[in-house]
C-alpha cells in the first residue's frame, strides 16, 4: 500500500499517508498508520482494514492477473477496500464491479500459485 493508512481509507475520500513510526507488521507486511488510534483499530480487526486480494489490482485480478496498484485508486464496497492498478482501471472496474469482484474471488488466492 506504498505506505497508506489502511484505517484511513474508510474515513474519508483521500487515504491518508502513514508514519513509519507508528506501524505494525501483520501477514509480513509492514503497515503504516497516520495516528496511534488507527494503529490500534487496525490491530482490533486487521482483516476489516486490509485490501482484498493481498493488495493486488482487483480488476486485473478478475481478469486471473497479478498487477500492482495505485493507492489513490480504490473504492469502499460493502465494508471492503479494493485496489486497482490506475484512475483509469478504476473507472473501468467501477463499470461492473459487482461481476469483477465475482470472477476476482473465484482467482484468489490460486492465483498466487501459477506458474
């Protein structure tokens, strides 16, 4: 998440950049947070907070591919943070997102494990 506060993504309509100071690593990651509170809401429930499909590009995960994202280009549903690779891709995938989110789960995670 290039250092993004995960709790602020859910707070507001910009995610906030995190502090190295005040982070925790959970799943081998390094999570940065803006604030000591958003640390600590993180720590209550890390998987209300974490981007779906490990952080990957959501659109480009229905689509069975692993790409990176933009961490100014994501969108809340249902309770849930998905990423995509670009303002552009989010677009797109804002289209039919009921569908990729469909076909993005039925990729994850074998698709971590392709050859």
């Amino acid at each position: 998440m290039a250092g993004y506060d995960p709790v602020s993504y859910f707070q507001g309509d910009t995610p906030v950049q995190g502090r190295p100071e005040i982070s925790v690593t959970w799943k081998g990651a390094e999570w940065h947070f803006a604030s000591h509170e958003n640390r600590a809401l993180f720590e209550a429930n890390p998987r209300a907070f974490a981007p779906q499909f490990g952080g990957y590009c959501s659109y480009a995960m229905a689509q069975g591919i692993l790409k990176g994202t933009d961490p100014g280009a994501w969108q809340v549903v249902d309770g849930r943070l998905y990423l995509t690779f670009s303002p552009e891709i989010e677009r797109k995938w804002r289209e039919d997102q009921v569908e990729y989110i469909h076909q993005a789960e039925g990729n994850w995670p074998e698709i971590l494990y392709r050859e």
